[in-house]
C-alpha cells in the first residue's frame, strides 16, 4: 500500500518570484494556453489540493473546465472532476465559497482540519462538505497518506505558498510544474513562491528538468523531484502516465517516455492510447520522426520491459525499438513469463541495447496493474 499518492504541484509566478500581488483582486498569471494546460493536469488528477488562505483569498472552483477533458475523465471511469480538499488550522472557512459549491459531477469536498478545530468545522461546513481530523498540529503528510487509502493515487497540489512550502521541504512532491509570467509584480508584501525553508532540492540534490514549452508569453517548466537520480525519476514518470490508460481487463497499462541525451522529453506514450491494441512503447515512437537526429542517442523509459513476444500485433516493441535505433531503455517491471515468451530485456542485450533495470520501482508499475496479476483473467500484451 503507497504511503501517499504521486503529488504533482502547479504554480504561475512573475519572474520576480510572486504567485499574486497585493491588491483585492486575484492577480492573474497565466495566458490562455497555459490555463488549459492547468484544466488538462486538473484533469488528470484525482485530487486538488489548496491551502485554507487560497479559498479565502482567490475563491477558486477548482474544477476541470473543458467539457471535453470531462467526458474523457467519465469515459475512462473516472468522476467527473478530480475531488477538492484543503487543509486549515482554523476550520475558518466561508460556506459560500465556491468550493463548497456542488455543480452537476462534483463530489463532496474534504477539509482535513487541525483537531482543536474540527468540531467548529464540522459544525459550519458538514452539511457542505466533509470534515475530516487530521491531527494536532495538522499534518500534510497525513493528508496525502488518507488521500491514498481513500484511492486517491494522483493528487495536484495548486498552492499557495504556505502549503507548497509544507509539501516541498517536506519532500512529498514527484513533479513541480512551474509557470513563469513575463513581468515583474515588484511589490514588498506580495506572496512568493517559495518561502524560506530547508528544501530537499537544493544545489546537492538538484531537480530533473524534464520539459520547457512556450504558451504564449508565459514559460512553463516541469522538474522531477523525489529520491534518484534522472533515470529513476523519470521512469517514475513513465509508471505515472500508465494510470491514464483506458482501462482494460485483457492487458497491462504501460507507460513510457522517449528522453533525449540532453534531458527533454521527446514523446510518451500509454498503451491503448491511440488504437485498442496500442502499446506504450510503440505509440511514443510513432509520435516521433524517424530522422530525429536525437534517436540516435535517446533512452525509452518503459513501466514494464518491452514485449519481446506479442499476440495483438506482427512487431514487438523490441522491433520497435531497435528500428527506432535507440542505444537505451530502463525498465521498471519484468514481466511475468507465465503471460507471453517474454524475452523482452534479453533480445534487447542481445541486439547491443544497453538495458537498464531498476526492479525497485517494480511494485509501482505492477500496483498500476494489481486487477491483473490475481490468477485470473490471464492479461495478453
Ligand atoms: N499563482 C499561483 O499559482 C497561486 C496558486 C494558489 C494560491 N496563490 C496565492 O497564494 C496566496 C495564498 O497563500 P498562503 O501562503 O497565504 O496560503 P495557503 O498556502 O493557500 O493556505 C495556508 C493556510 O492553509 C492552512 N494550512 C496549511 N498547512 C497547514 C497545516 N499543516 N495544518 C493546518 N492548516 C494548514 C492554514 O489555514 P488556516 O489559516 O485556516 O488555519 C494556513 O493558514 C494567495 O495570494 C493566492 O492568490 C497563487
Ligand atoms: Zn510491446
């Protein structure tokens, strides 16, 4: 059983490090194009967290917006938007917020509430939402472990800065999304991203930069966190995106994430992403040109080794692979031979193929499969 789920934060600053300024009104940070992607990571997630001084400030919903993203979520058997908590000290929240409000598809929200306040919480926001003990002093750890039992395994963090500061020194995040706004709030009082605390990513231990994209004016940069280095944060990663597979009673859910010599994320892939019969491996290499000069030095980061042997398809990832001329896959999961032949890291090797497996993160990538691995039904690749 994880002790907490895969926490992702997303935050927009100014470039000179505010997450809003010191006026009434919310300071918005983020253009068009970045918005979406938020609506998109929202929508990926099973949980939305923020701190109490958010609701109170910003009054955010904390829904997912696209109709699209939505009956996406639904058609892979998800509710309809992810579940919105927060966490106070103080239980002192406004039922009228808009986080309390309950749209069509929206489920009770959790308030995790410091006990000295939990009967005066209850007592304002029960009928509205459900107040739950999280301890004295209230603690985030707590948070996320009783977010993972309550089946949450993705949760988006999206501030502010108090909150993100407890999750962060903490080291209980996996991904940090930041985006950066061109220009200056230049005021004293503003909050700012990151208040001074003992941060685990300091200059010994720095994060992995993964992905830089432009949306209109605003920079938006994804670093990996948590314990490794590159290469086990970013399969990390790769187990993560096999939670967004439709699901499938017949084969594994697999994820995985071409990265070029240099660090960037080229292109990933889940199985049946595009086709029903869809490897991971096969659909992130199908995204690629073929002449990409950086093929030539990549690695594919897999959730499980790559079919050496297949059913559904004439040509194995490993053909896949090879045809692509990558010198290098990581593998979490050896695949059980009772499935297929197998043979995957094998032919691999054997083909010159640097393989890399880190079977620590093996019981993340088969927990993403656990309906699978009982007795029965038998899965086929
Ligand atoms: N730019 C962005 O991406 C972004 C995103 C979100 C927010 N923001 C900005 O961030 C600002 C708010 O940040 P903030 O630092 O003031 O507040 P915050 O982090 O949103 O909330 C802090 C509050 O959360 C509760 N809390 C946090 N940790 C707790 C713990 N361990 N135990 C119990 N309660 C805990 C407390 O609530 P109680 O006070 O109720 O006890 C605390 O006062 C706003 O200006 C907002 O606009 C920006
Ligand atoms: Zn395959």
């Amino acid at each position: 059983m994880p002790t907490r789920p895969y926490v992702l934060i997303s935050c927009a600053m100014s470039v000179d490090g505010r997450i809003d300024d010191t006026g009434p009104d919310r300071l918005l940070l983020s253009g068009p194009a970045d918005l979406a992607r938020v609506d998109e990571l929202r929508a990926s997630c099973d949980a939305i967290v923020v701190g109490a001084s958010t609701i109170r400030r910003d009054d955010p919903r904390l829904l997912v917006r696209d109709p699209e993203l939505r009956v996406r979520r639904l058609a892979t058997a998800r509710p309809e938007h992810p579940l919105r908590v927060t966490l106070t000290g103080t239980g002192d929240l406004d039922p009228a917020a808009r986080f309390f409000a309950a749209p069509a598809g929206a489920r009770r929200p959790l308030v995790y509430c410091a006990r000295p306040s939990v009967a005066v919480a209850t007592a304002r926001l029960g009928t509205l939402a459900d107040v739950i003990d999280a301890g004295a002093p209230a603690s985030v750890r707590f948070m996320l472990a009783d977010l993972a039992v309550k089946g949450c395994d993705r949760v988006l963090v999206e501030g502010g800065a108090t909150l993100l500061r407890e999750v962060l020194t903490g080291g209980l995040a996996d991904e940090l999304r930041l985006a950066v706004a061109p220009f200056f709030v230049g005021e004293e009082g503003a909050p700012r991203f990151a208040l001074p605390g003992r941060y685990p990513a300091g200059p010994a231990n720095p994060m992995t930069l993964a992905e830089v994209s432009r949306l209109d004016g605003v920079v938006a940069l994804r670093y990996l966190l948590g314990p490794g280095g590159p290469d086990t944060r970013f399969l990390r990663a790769a187990i993560e995106l096999a939670r967004q597979c439709p699901p499938s009673d017949t084969a594994f859910a697999v994820g995985a994430i071409v990265v070029s010599a240099a660090g960037d994320i080229m292109a990933t892939g889940f199985s049946r992403e595009q086709q029903p019969q869809d490897h991971a491996e096969e659909v992130a290499l199908r995204k690629l040109d073929p002449a990409d000069p950086r093929l030539a030095t990549a690695t594919l980061y897999s959730s499980l080794v790559p079919c050496g042997a297949r059913a559904s398809r004439p040509v194995t990832c490993v053909q896949h692979i090879l045809a692509a001329g990558l010198p290098r896959v990581v593998f979490a999961w050896d695949e059980p031979p009772i499935f297929t032949e197998g043979g995957g890291a094998d032919q691999l090797r054997a083909a010159g193929i640097t393989v890399v497996e880190l079977p620590e993160l093996a019981g993340a990538a088969a927990g993403v499969n656990a309906h699978l691995t009982g007795p029965a039904p038998r899965p086929r690749r």
